[in-house]
C-alpha cells in the first residue's frame, strides 16, 4: 500500500456491528404489528441501509409507500432507545485501532448514520475521544456515494484526501471513496447488502475479517 496518513471507517458493518441492535428495533415494531418475528439472518445483510432496508426487509415497505413514514419513525424511537445494547466493536478492530495509534496514524468515522444516532452511539462504544472526525449522513449536504462527507473528514483531520484510507462495507463507500480520491478497502466481513457481492466493488483492497487489516494499514505495529 502507498503512503497514508488517515484511516476513515464507515461505522454500521465495518467498524460496529450494530446489526443485532437494528434488528431488534425492527422486530419491536413486527410483532407490535401482530406479525411474527423476522429472521436475523434476513435483516442482517441490510443494516447498513438503515430504516430503509430493515423496514424494506421485515414490510416489504419502500419509502414510496403510504405506510412508510409512520413506521420510520417508530422504528428510529425504538432504535435510539436501544442504540448500543448488543453492539460491540467487530472482533479485531479493537486492535486495528490501538495498532493504528500505535503507528501514529490518525484514524475517524464516516457513515450515512445521521448525527442523532451516530453521537451517542460513538459515545456509547468509547470511541468518541479518539478519532480525527466523526462524519455523520446529515454533516454535509451529501451523503455516500457522494464524496463531501470523506473530503470533509479529511479536511477536519488535516489529511489531503489523496493520503487518505476509506474501509466500508457497502459499495456506496467505495463508490465516495474513489470518488474522493483516497485508497479503498472492502470489508467483506461486515453486512455487504443483497446486491453485486463485494468482490466486484473494485476496491483497492478486500479485507474479510478486521485483523487483516493491521498487516495493511499498519504493519509497523506488527513487529
């Protein structure tokens, strides 16, 4: 890997696994509704799409249809009552991280999550004093696949966005990461949608648990 000197995480399926969190909110609202509990295994590809794919998932409801509004806004209360109960850091990435400071190499969070959930959930999982910027959805005027959330952390870490380094789990981080000019990593271990499988992302990398990622980004700790 060429030189870097900032490492940014999308946070739902790359750096926290917050899936079982989501799920549950999603399943509060199913059986609320008289219907019986969806399988983990089904709403667990979709978590980083948020409300959208959880309700797309446990209603076959899309945001065009009727019923759509109501039961976001039920599922996102229900969800930021629970935001961190079983949500954990992935296996490993407790140790990427202490590797990346290690090496002294600024790392952050950029995620479609908008500030309202992503800031107490940082706060929550203790990461919040030790990244260079969290980026929520609602930061910039865009989200992912659009570039500005990465060029803004960039710009908040004081990192030129060529030497940068963007990890996420969805094609929209590779596609705002290439876009922003920075190194892209797939992180195939996380939630990865129901689409094109991540293999054909065209990242720089693929990753498929996070402790391969040391021996990428920072192989100096290693020794």
């Amino acid at each position: 890997m060429r030189t870097y000197d900032a490492v940014f995480f999308d946070l739902d399926g790359t750096l926290a696994d917050t899936a079982p969190d989501l799920a549950a909110a999603a399943n509060r609202l199913v059986t609320e509704h008289g219907r019986p509990p969806v399988d983990y295994e089904k709403l667990r590809p979709v978590a980083s799409h948020g409300a959208r794919g959880l309700i797309g998932a446990a209603f076959g409801k899309s945001p065009a249809d009727p019923e759509f509004p109501a039961l976001r806004d039920t599922f996102l209360d229900y969800y930021e009552a629970d935001i961190a109960v079983h949500t954990r850091l992935f296996d490993g990435m407790a140790e990427v991280l202490d590797a990346l400071e290690t090496a002294g190499i600024r790392w952050g969070i950029v995620t479609n999550k908008i500030t309202r959930f992503t800031a107490p959930l940082v706060a929550a999982i203790g990461l919040a004093p030790r990244a260079s910027a969290v980026v929520s959805g609602d930061t910039t005027a865009h989200a992912k696949p659009h570039p500005a959330p990465l060029l803004h952390a960039a710009e908040v870490s004081g990192v030129a966005p060529g030497r940068c380094v963007y990890v996420g789990d969805d094609v929209r981080d590779i596609q705002a990461g290439k876009a922003a000019g920075m190194i892209t990593i797939t992180a195939a271990y996380g939630y990865c949608g129901d689409g094109e499988p991540p293999e054909a992302w065209g990242a720089d990398y693929l990753v498929r648990h996070p402790s391969e990622l040391i021996a990428l980004l920072a192989p100096r700790a290693q020794r």
